[in-house]
C-alpha cells in the first residue's frame, strides 16, 4: 500500500511538471497608458483573459509600454532579442528601423477608415515578410488609433495658419508634410506633448482626437482641426521562436483571437473618434471622455485639396527614395500592393 501510495505521488508530481512545462510564457507589452480607453478598455482585458478564452495552455505578463522603461521605437529590437514575445507596437515610432512601414500610412493614404482597411488588406502582408526577415517578428494584425488631427495653442483658420508655426510629428513622413505647407516639425514623444503645449515649445501638435482628450491635450490647446493627415496605424506583432513554440493548431487558435481583438479596436476606436470630436468642443452626447472646449474649426475644401495632394507629391516620393535605399523593392512592392 505504502509503495502504491509513492507511486501515485510521484505521478501526480511527474504529470504537474509535464503541465508546467508544456506552459507557453508571453511576455506582452502593450501600448502606453497614457494613449488612453483602446489600451485601457479593449487591449488590457483582453490579454488578461487570453488564456481563459482562448483555451491555450500560456501564461500571459502584460505590461502597458510606458511602465516597462523601454523606449517606442526600441520595440522592434526588443522583440527581435526576445525580452518580449508578443509586442502591440507603435508603427509610426518603430518605422526609424524598418521604413517599410511607413508606407501603411502615408500623409494622406488613409483619409478615412474604408480608406484604411484597404491599405491594410493590400499591405499587411508585404510588412509581415520584412518584419519575418530582418526583425523574426510576425505581425498578427494592424489596427488604427485613428485619424490624426491637428490641436494647436495658437488661434487658426485652416492649414495654411501652420506656417512658422511649431508642430508636434511623431514620424519623417508627417515632418515632410508640415515642412510643406511652411510649419516646422518637432518630433516628441507622447507622453512628452502635453507639457510641451503648455510651454510653449510647440505651438500644435498631432495625433487622435480620443488620445489627445485623454491625455488632456485640450487643457493646453484653444483650437482643434479634425482633417485626417493619417490614421495612426499600430499593430501586433510575435517573437517568430514564441510563435513556433505552438502547434498549427494553436498557432490557428492564437491567430483567431488576434483577430477578434483588431476587430474589436478597429470597431472601438470609430466610435472614439467620435465621441471625442464631440468632446473636445464642447458638443453632445459625450460618452467616453471629457467634456472640453476648444474651437472646432471646419474642414474646408482647400485644406482636403492639400493633403490629398500630398500623397504623390510629397509623402510617396519622399518614402519611397528613403526606404528603397534599404529595401530594393520597397516602393515597387507598394505599389504593387495598393494598385496604385
């Protein structure tokens, strides 16, 4: 009895070792906190439950990006190392390393989110290659903040008002553009602007109207102009070691999920935007974020003409000589992708 009761402890220890052990650790960095209700309402919950819903045998540890020291534009190198298995990254930010990128969401490309699921159809999977080849990342989907707009501390009318005026970009595509109608870009990083308004050491400033409000932007702005220079595309992406630690069945499993989630955000961050176009002016209903007062300005014909023009005539040739210098193909494979 005493030898049939080892036995059946060591088996039950033996096959609790096999459980652990078969265990997939991911390690996840989200987007900041401080880029507000997508991270907070949407990519947090559903990582923390992946596991339960999915039904696969992994441990989830996320942490929002600004909690883990570790800089935007590191993301791709980190995940390449490994530090990370599975990244929500920063695509405009992390485009510094791979040029490729940019072409997602070029000034001008993505107008609007018909316009952006497009690109996305078209170009997903050139990015998936380079990421796989140069970075061993897989990207498992893309996903948009929204448009990005323009809040300023200064009082305008319309786009040409930039001029000698200071302006927020966060990637050489947009610093092109405001270089184009005569403003001077100034990169910064997000959680960074907010003081800089206030300060003075910028004089406007772009990104989603939703991020912008709850990260209190409008407490150091006076006027807001809702044109859409691009969409602010992010994505997903997996340390390819992580990736094939699975089965093709989990891996099918994992995949599925992402989806479910980019489908989600991309449904989400709509009616974001929204509600803070409301929001920030001052205008009802206001659901989701806080009520502000800014001067919402129109969108007139002129200031559309611009930045649709710009497209062919200042984002694509400026991209394309920068990233066909370290990717042959890379404009030919745009436009391939995009039928343009």
């Amino acid at each position: 009895m005493k030898k049939l009761l080892v036995a059946t402890c060591l088996s039950a220890v033996f096959a609790s070792t096999a459980v652990v052990a078969d265990t997939i650790s991911l390690r996840v960095m989200g987007q900041p906190l401080s880029t507000g209700l997508i991270q907070k309402n949407v990519e947090q919950p559903f990582f923390e439950t992946l596991s339960e819903t999915s039904g696969l045998p992994i441990s989830v540890n996320y942490k929002p990006a600004d909690t883990t020291g570790i800089k935007d534009e590191e993301q791709l190198r980190v995940l390449k190392s490994g530090v990370f298995d599975l990244i929500s990254l920063r695509l405009s930010q992390v485009s510094r390393d791979e040029p490729t990128i940019l072409g997602l969401d070029l000034v001008g490309l993505n107008p609007t989110y018909e316009a952006g699921a497009k690109t996305v159809a078209g170009y997903q999977e050139v990015i998936d290659k380079r990421l796989q080849e140069r970075f061993n990342t897989k990207l498992l989907g893309l996903w948009p903040f929204g448009p990005q707009v323009l809040f300023c501390n200064h009082p305008i009318e319309s786009l040409k008002d930039i001029k000698d005026l200071k302006v927020r970009v966060y990637d050489q595509n947009l610093a092109k553009f405001v270089e184009s109608v005569g403003g001077v870009p100034v990169p910064i990083g997000f959680g960074d602007v907010h003081q800089s308004l206030a300060l003075g050491v910028v004089d406007c400033a772009i990104t989603g109207a939703s991020s912008a409000n709850s990260a209190g932007w409008p407490e150091v702005s006076t006027h807001m102009l809702p044109i859409a220079f691009q969409l602010g595309m992010n994505g997903y992406g997996i340390n390819l070691k992580t990736w094939n630690k699975f089965t093709p069945e989990q891996q099918e499993t994992l995949q599925t999920s992402i989806n479910g989630l980019v489908k989600d955000v991309w449904k989400y961050s709509e009616e974001l935007h929204e509600d803070a176009l409301r929001c920030n002016v001052g205008g009802a209903p206001c659901d989701n974020l806080k009520t502000y007062n800014l001067v919402g300005l129109p969108i007139t014909e002129e200031d559309l003409s611009i930045v649709s023009k710009t497209l062919m005539d200042v984002s694509y040739p400026v991209w394309a000589e920068l990233c066909d210098k370290t990717n042959e193909n890379c404009s030919a494979d745009w436009k391939k992708a995009l039928n343009n």
